[in-house]
C-alpha cells in the first residue's frame, strides 16, 4: 500500500475544501478568512513539509505601544506551543510599518493529516485572543 504524500500547501487546500473555505492563492502563499480571522499559508517550494501559518496584523505597532506589544508577544510566547508571535516589520508607500503576526510552524511528515490545520487554527485563535485581552489591560 502506498502511502500519498502531502505537503503543507495540499493539506491546507485539501482542509479548506472538506469545510468550504475560499481560498485565494498569492505570490507568498495562500490566503483565507476563518472564522472572522484572515489566515496566512507560507509557500515555501525549497520546503513543501515546513507547514507555517499565520494570523498577521493583529496590531500595528507604533512608538507609543511597541513596549507593550514586545512583552506581549513575550507573554504570548512563553505561554503557547508551537505558536510564536512576533514583531513584523515591512515597508508600505516608502514607510517603515510594523504589526504583531502569530505563526503556528511545525515539520510534517508521511503521516501528517489535514487535522494538523484544525489544530493550527485553534491555537492560533486563541493565542490571538488571549494577545488582544493583554494588551487591552
């Protein structure tokens, strides 16, 4: 018996079909809103098993907040598996911007399942409302 092989880009369209999720696919990677939250999917062809998601701009860092948003992700890092959050700094219209994204990685393999993007959406969700709580404190 042969056992089908998916990367990280399959097993995520494979999950957003099976629960009529519009997906649009980008330049970086694929696209999605989710449960009122828009999703991310990092395309990495050197690397189609590193599955990384990504729940961006969840708020946009300025002078005044950028302490409370460093030890938030702190916070959030410390205290979640597997999701990561971090300052992303980008460049818009010739201006240095930054927002807080939080990613979800891991490695898949020959038994990885579409429930690795179930799992992924859970903790991301979470991790992305427990941020906002804190930094509304």
């Amino acid at each position: 018996m042969t056992v089908k092989k998916y990367t990280a880009k399959s097993l995520t369209l494979l999950w957003l079909k099976s629960h009529e999720v519009t997906a649009r696919t980008t330049k970086v990677g694929i696209n999605f809103s989710y449960d009122g939250w828009n999703f991310l999917l990092w395309h990495d062809v050197d690397d189609p098993m590193f599955f990384r998601l990504a729940l961006p701009g969840l708020l946009e860092v300025t002078d005044e907040n950028y302490a409370q948003a460093l030890m938030t992700c702190n916070n959030i890092n410390w205290n979640y598996k597997v999701v990561k959050a971090s300052l992303y700094e980008y460049e818009e219209a010739g201006k240095r911007q930054a927002s807080v994204w939080v990613c979800f990685e891991q490695m898949l393999d020959d038994n990885s399942s579409s429930e690795v993007v179930s799992r992924a959406l859970a903790s991301l969700i979470e991790a992305a409302e427990r941020f906002q709580i804190l930094v509304e404190k």
